[in-house]
C-alpha cells in the first residue's frame, strides 16, 4: 500500500489502478480468445481491484461531530475496494475531505487481493476474428462473479469485526457495486453510467410518455444545464435536437419493450460539472421489481428516490385523481421481512415531505384547505398480492388498525429499502379507483383519468426533486444511519 497525503491525489491513483487492472484483464481476455496462451497465476495478480485505505490514530479525544456521513465510529484503520473510481471521483472526494479535515486521517492505497470477475471488463464486441467465448472455458482461467463474496452485510447490519481486520469504509464493496452495474444494464436498458442521481420510480408506462415530452421541452428551452434525454437501447436526443423531436416517434423508435425495467434519463450537470438530471424507470407491478432496481440503484448513492405511481383510495371522501402522501407503511409486501422486519419503523424524511407538499401547492395552484381536500396525508399499505381484495375478510381489521389511506405494491418496498440502503426515499401516489366503495377501473373511464391525472402528478414529482435539488442541506438524514455506520454516504 503507498501512503497519500493528498485526497484528489489519493483518488487520482485509485483511478489509475483500476485503469491498469481492468486493461490487463481485457489484453489477457483478447489473447486467449485470439487462440493465445491463458493469463498465469503472476499475471493474474494484475487483475486486482484497487482498495483504499483510511487510518485514524487519535492523541486525544474523538471530536464530534453532527453530521450524518463522513465520521468515523472509533480509532483504527478503514478499508474498502473501489470499482469506476473515474466515475465516481467527485464522490470519493466528498467522502474523504471530511476525513481528513476533521480526523487527520493517513491514506493508503495500493492493490486488493479481490480480483476483477472477467465478465465485467468483457466488451460486448470481441472483434470478427476470436472465437466466440465459452463460459465454462473462461473460467478456468480468469476470475469469475463469486456469490461467496457479494453480499449486504455491511448495509444490513450483519458485519462483524475479526481481529485487526479494518473496519468497512464503505456500505458496497467493488465486487458488490460492479455486480449491480451490470444488473441495472440489464434490466433498463441503458448504460448505468446514464443514470442522475435524483430517481424518480413509477409503476405506470403512462408516466413514461410525460417525462419523455417534459425532457424534450427542457432541453429546447434552453435551461442552464440541460445536455441529452437518453432512452432504452441508447436512443440519444441532444438538446439541439429537442426542438423538432415527436415524443411519441421517439418512444416507439426506441426498444423499451426488451428490458423489465425500461429507464430514462434527463441528463444535466451543475455548474461544477457534477451530474444533477433526473432518471425515471418504469418498474411495472410489484414488490419483486421495487426491491430489485433498488438493490442495483442504491450502489450509485443517489440522493433521492421517489415513488410516483397510482393507489387504490381506502376513503369515502377520496376521490379519482386525488393524491396520498406517505408517511407511514404498513408493509404487507412481506419480501423484506427478513432484512428489514415489519416490527421496525419506516419513518418518514421531513425534508422529502415538505418538498412534496410544497411541488403539490405549486404545479396545482392549490394551498390550504384546498389543497387538503386533494392531497391526504397518511399511511400506505403494500401488498404482494395485486388481489387482496379477495381476502378482504382478513385483511380488514389491519387495514383498520393501520388508518391506511392508499394501497399499493410496491411504495413500502421502495420505502423500506431506501431506509435499509440510506438513500432518502418519499412516496406521492394518485389514487386511480377506490377498491373498498365500489368504485373501480374501466376502461373508458380509465383512460379519461390518464390523460387528465398523469401529467400533473409526474409534474408535482419533477417539482419535488427541483425543491431538493436546490436545498440538500439535511437530506441524508441521520435518520438512516446506524450507532456502527461506515464513514462513506
């Protein structure tokens, strides 16, 4: 390990090792199926992650500090490995200037002894003249994906401390973030180094065709910022482009159909040149969907999902087209309970709801008691049965006890992983039919509720994010972190 007194330099050779590693991996990769020789045991030693590490040795007391992330939990020495070091530099940055202001910390950073799995360096195209690869071939030479050592235990409070073993300095390890890279790839369709870090989730397609016309129009506004709107398979319009461009023909041209969990992407950047767009990503119907892009977004410390979706209103006086805003679940979704137990509170994040009450206000021109009459503030219940309704006779009496206001499948999911993975979560959903007063989908009336209700609620989420966007300022709340938390956000 070489000793670094300097953060951004510090950073600088993380990128750089995980430059001459990967590089390595793919020449090696390129040989073999060229019909040359496989890698030895010595140049497999190339293929190694880079790790950094973060020593504190106090003279006297610990200072304390408030803030929720960049603060160590006691003397000793910090580690972890690092995978798209490039890609997440500013974040790295962020991370360790604390450490080193307020700690005095000493840096450390060399090779892992974790080595880089091959399929995540495997490009796609391998060129006309090698051989197709062969799985079970490659692996006899080259490091495979190992389930043995992908894993939560950091995040889900399972980790513990072995001898002089460092302590993690980050909830994901590099073998864990690449892992869930290529998932995203896979199941969005877009290149994980796309997604913003402001996410908005949806369970409706309908939504998709709002945000899609709302990123043209950005973009051909002319606002400060705003560079592309990226759709599934790659489809690309710049903002020179948005002007001209038919939402509709894009969406078709585009191949969203292929992947479970299409995504898309309004890229902007701040005046610092740090990414500040808005992913959306339709997850379809169900706690199974809302679990799985969360576990692969979270590895990208997002600064915000929210949920946008529609609900099923459990009140008399709701009405089509009005919204639930979440502050508590009750989680029937049962796919969490063993990582998050339904006994333990979700609580809900102050900042998100008053940026969610504060976007309803302004996209409906409505306050006060006004906008109280559409907008009800309560508790969720998840399903993981879209047919509840047909054991209503048991599921009374919870729903009773709970005062739940809204049912869906998928907000108590997002919001209890958001809890589990520290990333600030919220939920506003439009209530589509009210299951419990006869009142129901059909397909005439469904559509006309649609065209009319969509567009504003997507509206009333972009807002949301803009608010947040503008004040991070007690967004990542301590409410998400644990007495034993790693330093990293």
């Amino acid at each position: 390990m070489e000793a670094i007194a300097e953060v951004g330099v510090a950073v600088e050779r993380l990128v750089a090792l995980h430059a001459e590693a990967t590089q390595a991996l793919r020449a090696a990769l390129a040989r073999y199926l060229d019909g040359g020789a496989p890698p030895d045991a010595a140049e497999r030693l190339k293929f190694r992650y880079p790790e950094i590490r973060v020593t504190y040795q106090p003279s006297g007391p610990m200072p304390r500090i408030s803030r929720a992330t960049g603060k160590l939990q006691a003397p000793g020495t910090y580690a972890t490995t690092v995978t798209q070091p490039a890609h997440f530099r500013e974040y790295l940055i962020q991370q360790l200037r604390p450490l080193v202001e307020d700690y005095g910390v000493s840096l450390e950073v060399g090779l892992s002894a974790q080595e880089i799995p091959y399929p995540y360096v495997l490009e796609a195209g391998i060129g006309p003249s090698r051989r197709a690869p062969d799985g079970a071939d490659l692996a006899a030479w080259f490091p495979v994906p190992l389930l043995s050592v992908v894993g939560d235990e950091v995040a889900d409070g399972l980790w513990e401390q072995r001898g002089d073993a460092p302590r993690p300095l980050a909830l994901f390890d590099a073998v864990r973030v690449d892992y869930s890279l290529r998932r995203l790839v896979h199941y969005t369709g877009s290149d994980w180094a796309c997604v913003q870090p402001w996410i908005l989730l949806t369970n409706y397609h309908r939504y998709v065709d709002q945000f899609v016309r709302h990123g043209l129009e950005r973009l051909a506004s002319g606002a400060e910022g705003f560079e592309e709107l990226i759709l599934p398979g790659g489809v690309r319009v710049s903002r020179a482009e948005a002007a001209s461009a038919d939402p509709a023909a894009l969406i078709a041209a585009s191949p969203w159909h292929r992947f479970q969990m299409p995504a898309y992407h309004l890229v902007a950047r701040g005046p610092d040149g740090a990414m500040q767009g808005t992913t959306l990503v339709n997850i379809g119907v169900g706690p199974s969907n809302a679990k799985t892009i969360t576990d692969h977004l979270a590895v990208l410390r997002p600064h915000c999902w929210l949920m946008v979706g529609h609900c099923g209103g459990l009140r008399q006086s709701q009405r089509m087209g009005d919204y639930v805003l979440a502050h508590g679940y009750l989680r029937r979704d049962r796919i969490l309970d063993a990582l998050v137990p339904p006994d333990v509170p979700v609580p809900a994040l102050a900042e998100v709801q008053l940026a969610l009450q504060a976007a309803a206000a302004e996209v409906t021109g409505e306050d006060g008691d006004a906008l109280k009459r559409r907008l009800r503030t309560g508790t969720v219940v998840t399903y993981d049965d879209r047919n509840w309704e047909l054991r209503f006779t048991q599921e009374r009496r919870v729903i009773n006890l709970s005062r739940a206001i809204g049912v869906d499948m998928e907000s108590g999911t997002i919001a209890a992983q958001g809890y589990r993975l520290r990333v600030p979560y919220g939920t506003l959903l439009c209530i589509s039919d009210k299951p419990l007063h006869g009142e129901i989908k059909l397909p005439g009336a469904a559509n006309a509720f649609y065209e009319r209700a969509v567009g504003e609620h997507l509206r009333i989420g972009l807002a949301a994010l803009d608010v947040l966007r503008a004040d991070r300022h007690g967004l990542h709340s301590r409410k998400l972190r644990s007495f034993d938390e790693p330093p990293f956000r």
